[in-house]
C-alpha cells in the first residue's frame, strides 16, 4: 500500500482552509481524514475514525484544550470540518478514574462537552483517543491488519509482523473500557507507532498528521506483505455443473429471505438485492470447508451491524433445476431466521432482557458458482452489505492462507450489534410504507409515468423507470435519486419487454410493484379506419400490458410474496369517445386484462388494479392539442382542462396518487379508480 500524500493537494486543502479560519493542523487532518477513508482496504461505510488534540476558543472567548474527533457514523472519505467536532479534552479524560459508565452516561457527558451544543454525537471511539497523549491518532480496520490478527495466536503474529512497534490491546467491545484498556496497555509497552486492538482493528498516532497517517500505511504494507510471503491457496472444490443465471436465481433468494409481516395481513417485510459476482468471490465460494468458514463470524465488530453475526449458504443453483434450488433456499432461510430468533433469544437473557429484536432476515447470502447478495431495506443498504461481505471475504480468505480465521465470540457479537450506541449508527429510522419493495414503471418517461416514479419513491420504492425513450428515462432517474434504474424498454416487443424486466431482477432482486403505463392514441372512426392502425393500437394499448404483466408475474411467483399489477386505462376503456375507436378499444381490452390477471392471480397475492384518468396534460394531450380542443368548443384552455363534475384540473400527480393508494389497499384487487374530477358518462357505477 503506497502513501497517497501529495504535498501540493496538502497546501490547497490548508489554503482553502485559512480562507474561513480553520488552522493549518486541522486542514491537513482533514486532508488525510479522506485519503484513509478514500481506500476500501483501509474502512468501509462510516467505519475508522481520526482525531486532533489542539485548541480552540469556547464559547466565553476562552482557549481551551479541545479533542477534534470524527463524528460518530460519519463517512471519513469525504468528511468536511463539521464532521470532526470539537470536545473539551479535560471533561473526558477526568473519567479515567472510573471503572466503569452507563453508555448514556458517556453520551451525555460527552455531549455536555462539545464546544458547540448543536455539534454531531463524537465517534462511539471518542474515549480512546482521549485517553492516548498524541496529538494525531488514525484508526482504520484495514483488511491485511485484519487477516494477520483475526487468529487464535493473533498476539504472536502481531508480534511478528509488526517487530514490537504495535502493542497489542486484547479484545473487548469498543467504548469506555477499551480506551481504558488501551491507554494501560500504552502505558505499561510504551510502542513507538500504536495499537494493535484484537479482533477490530489497527490505531497509529504521530506528532503530525502525515506521521500518523504514513504510520498506517506502513504497518498496512507490513500486513500485505506477511500476507504475501506466507500465502497458501485454500483448497477448493471442483467446479460444478453449468450454473442459473442471476436473473432466475434472484427473485428465488429474494422471496426466500422475505417474511410475512404479521401487523397486516397480506404485508411482506421485503428485501432489496444487491448481486456480485468478481472473480475473488467465486474462488472463495469454491472453498471445500465454505460451510466453516460462513460460521466463523464478523471480520471487526461494527459489522455486525451491516452483516449480521453471519451470512446465509445457499446450494450451487444448477441450470434448469430451479425447482429444486427454490426449496433447497426457502429451508435454508427459514433455518437462517430461527437460528437469529433462538441467538437473540438465549443472549437477551444473558444480558437481563429488554433488548428490541431486529428483523431476523439474512444480510448477506452466499450462492456458490453464482457469487452473493447483499440485503438491504433500501438498495444503498444493500449496497453496503455486500461492500462488507467483499471485506468480509478478502480478510477470511487472507487470515486461512496463513493460519486460520477467528472472530471474536457470539456474545460479543451480540453486545455490539445491540448495542445502542452502534444501532445510533443507523440513525432514528422510520419505515416509509413500501420500504423493501421494487416498482418498475413503463413509459416513465412521460409526465404520468415520472410523476407516478416520484411518488413511489416518496413512499420508500426502489424505482426501474422504463421507457422507450432512454435518454429521457435517464433524466427522469436522475431526479429521483441515485438508486433509480432507467432502462430502455419498446413494450411492442416481447424480447425488449423481457430483457428490461431480466435487468430489474439481476439488479434489485425482483419486481413487487408494476406499473403499465406505456401507451399512445390513434384515432379514426371504427368503420372506415385502416386495419394497420388498429393493429398498432392494439400492440402498444392492449399486448404491451399484457407482456409488462406476464414478464412481472413470472418473477412475482418465483418470489411467491405476492404482487401488485397496476393498469393506465382511459377513460376510453367505458366512455368511448367519437372517432377515438382505435385507441378505446384496445384500452377497454386491457381493463379485461386486469380484471383476469386479477382472477388467475389472486390466490398467488398477486392483486390487479387499474386507473381511469382523463384529460391530463402529457405526451398524449400536447399544448397544441389543448388549444384547438378548447377553440374547438369555443372554451377557454382552463376551461375545457376543468370540464367535469367538480371543476378541477386533474393533473398527472392526482394519477401517481391513484396508483399509489392501489400499491398501498393490500385488500383490493379487480377496481377501477377513476381520477377525471368527475365524468358521469364515465363512471364505473
Ligand atoms: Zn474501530
């Protein structure tokens, strides 16, 4: 590992810095603050934490010796001053002289002593840098250090590897008593560089920032390179017979790691996906003793709560065997989730009851010759298990090739997955209605489409914006957030239909929610209009929602948590309107199409429902067409967009409700819901 220090990038961060005051220390901590977290082999998502001990002036005007610390949680790759606030170093060092105190206790006290009041929590690591005499102290859970430690004689090995120049701190959970055991350990080996913290990870300190920091690098490199030198290949099994693709087998993983939610009948408490598939991770799926290694435990504690104490091992999924692969899953997750339940169980009376039991579904599955998955409520979150699941695999593959891998015990993982200040990490999270769940949405690109994505992903969806206009689709996405998927998809054509809906699998896991919206208008009066027109009308109006429905149940059943199929019918599909045949007809078609998706269906959960809009302003009803509709029937443009029963405009947002009220009725299917502000002529009864 090569130090990324650049002089000139350190003087443009410290002139930067003097231009809104900050001092020169604090800019170049900054500075090497993000080079450490810019590197996955050093942290991962908010992991490792920095400090500087210095002065500042309080808010009376007086200097004081403060510690500026990492903000508890906060992502050291791009962290800005406020994430490094400011505690008076005497108000935390006095509390050396405990044995012990509560955690809300440590909080608040550090709390009281932040410079400024409105300042993030400090990292759940504050005291140890509080305790230690240096000036700047680096922390990071550097995966070589990690591979050479995680040993039953990590001691010796960091004996070894690094020549006396760490000492080594046995393990116990981070907070209070580490920093204290690490300032006694300090005190009593006097090292020249840091800390070797067992099972967790690896501190460096220096009278400068670039010393601290090159310090780790150092130590890293002393790592790899042991790594390097005594690096045996794990033994690995004989490749298997052809392998599913990821599209079959993710709706199966996904379903699998699924459960009913008992408040609501017919809820599902449901998982997003994240699929990898390096090299690196197929070899180690190959290991003949993966069933050992998938029980070993976290590489370093805070991932405990990312990953669990452990990820779920699932058979090889051979081609054309998905039968099998999906009951072979579906007991292997359930196996997965009672064991949770008896974990949390039997440490929750250890620890004297009154812990909150977290959702026991599996965050990281392993799926030999395919690759893992990582799961989360959201796609980011699943983003970050699979990010430590890779860790994951690189520490336990490098601690094998030179001994044996060993995490720290079930009850420790328990403690720290549990405990409040690591869940604080997560933040207060309120679950929005349709967390977990995937809606892919045709014609996106449009003002119903968009405005239905939006609203989606207001109320906590994973979003595929489909459209035949790509580029638009892109636009669309980029508005509603970086997770959103936009994907090309001509809903005339079966294969484009099916490859869009492959992708959404592969990439989120599946699809919970779709939303047929694609469609266009033809007109022509029915007993003159040329055949090919109608046929058109048909292709887009009619066979594009039954080929979005098809491709959507198939990946809904191989879930088997039920589904939601939700239709754009004009008001056409009841009301025709004079020489609109062509696009009325096959609209009245697809309202039938609901209501049998809706009888076949509904025994699998899989509810259909439509809408029944009017006169909204899109692709469809142009400026152009409002004007010589409106000059038409001699009305004002307003006028003739608020011709109902109410008076009202109805706009493209009013649909996206619609369509969101169905995502959400989990006990209606086969209803039409009419959003036209009022058309008599049209209504459904
Ligand atoms: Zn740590």
């Amino acid at each position: 590992m090569k130090s990324g220090w650049v002089e000139r990038d350190a003087e443009t961060l410290v002139a930067l810095g003097a231009n809104s005051g900050i001092e020169r220390d604090f800019a170049l901590r900054i500075y090497t603050t993000r080079l450490l977290g810019s590197d996955r082999k050093l942290v991962l998502h908010g992991g490792g934490n920095t400090s500087l001990k210095t002065r500042a002036r309080d808010r009376l005007g007086e200097e004081v010796d403060v510690l500026r610390v990492k903000a508890s949680g906060a992502d050291m790759a791009v962290i800005e001053p406020d994430g490094m606030p400011a505690v008076r170093l005497s108000g935390l060092r006095e509390l050396r002289v405990l044995d012990a105190i509560a955690d809300e206790d440590l909080v608040g006290i550090e709390r009281a002593n932040l410079l400024d009041p409105a300042a993030p929590n400090p990292s759940v690591e504050v005291m140890l840098h509080a305790f230690l005499p240096h000036k700047f102290i680096d922390h990071t859970h550097a995966s070589a250090v990690l591979s050479v430690i995680d040993q039953p004689d990590g001691e010796k090995k960091c004996a070894d590897v690094f020549a006396g120049r760490l000492a080594f701190v046995p393990y116990l959970m981070p907070g209070f008593g580490l920093a204290k055991k690490a300032i006694e350990v300090f005190e009593r080996a006097k090292p020249s560089d840091g800390l070797i913290l067992s099972k967790h990870g690896i501190v460096t300190f220096g009278d400068s920032t670039r010393e601290a920091y090159e310090r780790m690098i150092e130590m890293v490199t002393l790592a790899e390179n042991f790594l390097a030198r005594h690096r045996k290949s794990i033994a690995a099994a004989p490749a298997a017979c052809s392998t599913a693709a990821v599209d079959e087998i993710a709706p199966i993983v996904r379903g699998s790691c699924s459960e009913k939610d008992d408040k609501t009948e017919g809820a599902w408490r449901r998982m997003v996906l994240e699929y990898r598939r390096r090299e690196a991770i197929l070899d180690f799926l190959k290991a003949t003793d993966l069933g050992r290694l998938s029980e070993t435990g976290v590489v370093t504690p805070d991932h405990t709560i990312r990953t669990k104490n452990r990820p779920l091992v699932l058979p090889h999924p051979e081609t054309g065997k998905l039968g099998d692969f999906a009951g072979a899953a579906r007991q292997a997750a359930d196996a997965f989730t009672a064991r949770y339940r008896d974990y949390f169980a039997r440490h929750n009376t250890r620890v004297g009851g009154g812990k909150h039991e977290l959702d026991p579904l599996p965050r990281v599955v392993l799926v030999p010759g395919l690759g893992l998955f990582g799961l989360g409520s959201t796609k980011q979150d699943a983003v970050i298990a699979a990010d430590i699941a890779e860790e994951w695999m690189a520490v336990v593959a490098g601690a094998e090739s030179i001994g044996r891998f060993e995490s720290i015990s079930e009850a420790d993982m328990f403690d720290c997955e549990y405990w409040p200040l690591e869940q604080a990490k997560l933040g207060a999270r309120k679950e929005p209605p349709l967390a977990g769940q995937i809606a892919a949405i045709t014609g996106a690109a449009g003002a119903i489409g968009a405005a239905t994505a939006r609203a989606f992903a207001a109320a906590g969806a994973e979003i595929a914006l489909l459209d035949v206009n790509l580029a638009v689709a892109r636009d669309q996405a980029k508005t509603i957030g970086p997770t959103a998927l936009p994907l090309q998809c001509d809903v005339t054509d079966a294969a484009s239909v099916d490859g869009a809906f492959e992708k959404i699998a592969a990439h989120f896991g599946g699809v919970d929610i779709a939303v047929s919206n694609a469609g266009a208008a033809w007109q022509g009066r029915i007993g003159e209009v040329d055949e090919d027109i109608l046929r058109k009308s048909f292709e887009l109006n009619f066979y594009g929602h039954q080929r979005v429905a098809q491709a959507a149940v198939k990946i809904m059943l191989a879930q088997g948590t039920g589904g939601c199929l939700l239709f754009n019918v004009s008001k056409q599909a009841v009301n025709p309107g004079p020489n609109f045949g062509p696009y009325g007809i096959p609209k009245a078609a697809a309202l039938a199409l609901m209501r049998q998706y809706a009888l076949d269906y509904g025994a699998d959960g899989i509810r259909a429902n439509a809408v029944n809009a009017d006169r909204i302003r899109s692709g469809l009803l142009t400026p152009e067409m409002i004007a010589s509709r409106a000059r038409a029937r001699g009305l004002s443009e307003q006028d003739y967009m608020s011709g109902n029963l109410l008076g009202r405009e109805v706009t493209a947002d009013d649909v996206a409700q619609a369509f969101l009220h169905h995502a959400l009725a989990l006990k209606t299917t086969a209803d039409v819901t009419t959003v036209d502000g009022g058309n008599i002529a049209a209504a459904m009864r």
